[in-house]
C-alpha cells in the first residue's frame, strides 16, 4: 500500500459510511450485506480504496463510544479485505485504527491528523502503513466555533505542517503520509473556496494530497435555488465531479467521492487527454518540495 502514496495518482477513494446518521448515505447501508456489496460496487467502479467510517463527523454530530465504532466497521473490514477489497479505516482514535487493520484495512484515514488520539502515530508506525493527516481543529460538536483564520490557506498549511512533523517525530516514515485540507471541518464555505483555488500551496507542503469535496454543503450552497434552497446532497454530483478534475488538475494525488464511476470516468477523460497537471509534475514537485519543508525545519 506503501505504492499507492508513491503512485502519480489519480487515487480515487470511495466512501463507505456506516453510521445511520451520516448526511449522505446514513441509514442505508447499516445492513452489513449492503455496506459489503456497495463497498464491492465502488471497487468496480473504480475505486482503488474503500473508505470505511463508523462515526458521524457531520458539523454538529455528538461522538459514539469506541466499542460502537468497532462493532460498525469491523465485519464490513473482514468481508471486502477477504473479497479482495482495498479498505482504507476512517478513524481518528487509535483503537478502532489497530483493530481495523487486524482485520485487514491497509491505510489509515484520520480526520483529526493524529491530534485526537495521541496514540494514533504508535499505531500507525507500528503498522508501516499508509496515514492521511486530515487538517482538524475540533470534533464536530464544536468545529464550527473553530473556523476562524488569519489567511486559511497559510493557516491550514502550517497546521498541516505540525501534523507532518509530529508524525515524523514518532517515527512514522514519509512516504506514509498523505495531507487533505479538511474541507468543511472548522471551515466556511468561503474558507472551501479559498482553499480548492489555492491547493498548489497545500501541494508545495511535498506531500501527496486527498481532497474530499464530495457532496458538501458548501457545493449545495453554491447551486442554491433563487429562495436560497441549498441544493440536495443527492443532487450534487455534477459539482462534485468539477472538483475532482479540477483538484487533480491542480495536482492533488486523490479525491474522496460517494460517485465514484462519476468521478473515475471525469478522471479518464481528463487522462486520455493527455492533460498535463496545471501545475508542475506530481513527483518532481514533491522531492522538491519536501526538502524545502524540511530546510524550513532545520531553520525553525
Ligand atoms: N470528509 C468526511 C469524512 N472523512 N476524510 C478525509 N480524508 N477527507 C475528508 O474530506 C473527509 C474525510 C466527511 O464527509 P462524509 O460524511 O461524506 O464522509
């Protein structure tokens, strides 16, 4: 799996939520047949990983114990890993993480960055797996207090940055570690903005980059009806097709979708174009970039 953060990209990462409350498929996959055969359907759509998650973190949404999680995601883990099924554990505590890749799960997604569970890093680097560092200020009950920037993108950024070197500092090596900007955790929808128009930035960090649009209010709001409406998450996939071509476009490594045919096939039109990255070459900007992060370490 180590390969698949090395890989040019594009990833493309389904989701697969089993919480009976998450704003976009909640409730319908509880069944665990269903999680196993939606979470095979993404494969064949094209997904190169499946991302599980047992826990809401819808802006709002009041936490459920660790055993709750484990018990959600654990068979589903089992039955696609046996079914041959790339499985990435959504999770920001350490626990569910190691239980899930016990069961199989190859990488570990963590929306908090490792700040939620200061165990999260031994297990990762326990693990020798691969670790996306998600930009978090808060769990949902309260991220919405938390969205206040000087400049989002360089504040992002930096935050991002002490996410890397803390993993670093546990031993976790670097070619595990993906970053994401966290759209809509502690951020506006202008914050949202700001950020997809200024990924090269984020990209200049030298770290591959997941960016997960999919169906976010801020996507509703933009295509809102003239009462101001926002337009229905079911409703909102065109908008988010626009934003994995144009993240990947931009550099991004991967992007985290529901629709993944919808997406996968936007990505291979996008390919057989021969589109060059709008910005530099993935891999060389990476080296090049991490030196210069880590040069700016040895200064700090
Ligand atoms: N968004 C959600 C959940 N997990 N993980 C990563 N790495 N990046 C994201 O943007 C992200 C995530 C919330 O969306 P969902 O409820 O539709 O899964």
């Amino acid at each position: 799996m180590t390969d698949l953060v090395r890989a040019p990209g594009p990833v493309v990462m389904g989701v697969l939520n089993v919480t009976p409350d998450s704003f976009s498929d909640g409730g319908r996959y509880a069944d665990l047949e269903a999680a196993v055969g939606h979470g095979v359907r993404l494969r064949d759509a094209g997904a190169h990983l499946v991302d599980i998650g047992g826990e809401s973190t819808r802006p709002g949404a009041e936490r459920i114990d660790a055993a709750t999680e484990v018990d959600r995601v654990l068979p589903v883990i089992r039955e696609l890993t046996a079914a041959g099924v790339a499985v990435s554990i959504d999770t920001s505590r350490a626990r569910v993480a190691e239980a899930a890749l016990a069961a199989g799960a190859a990488v570990v997604n963590d929306v908090s960055g490792g700040l939620a569970d200061p165990d999260m890093a031994r297990v990762v680097r326990d693990a020798h797996c691969p670790w996306v560092l998600m930009h978090w200020r808060g769990h949902s009950r309260t991220m919405r207090e938390l969205a206040t920037y000087t400049d989002v993108v360089a504040d992002v950024r930096a935050e991002l940055a002490q996410r890397i070197d803390a993993a670093l500092a546990a031993g976790v090596a670097a070619d595990r570690l993906v970053v994401d900007p966290g759209l809509g955790f502690a951020k506006t929808a202008a914050h949202n903005w700001e950020l997809s128009a200024r990924l090269p930035e984020l990209l200049d960090l030298g770290y591959p980059l997941l960016f997960g649009a999919s169906r976010k209010s801020y996507l509703g709001g933009l295509l809102a009806a003239p009462d101001g409406t926002p337009r229905p998450t079911a409703e909102r996939e065109a908008a988010t097709v626009a934003t994995s071509v144009l993240a990947v476009a931009a550099g991004a490594w991967g992007v985290r979708v529901h629709d993944v045919r919808a997406t996968a096939d936007a990505l291979a039109v996008w390919a057989a174009t021969g589109s060059p990255r709008l910005v530099g070459a993935h891999h060389d900007r990476q080296q090049g970039a991490r030196s210069h992060h880590h040069r700016q370490e040895v200064q700090r």
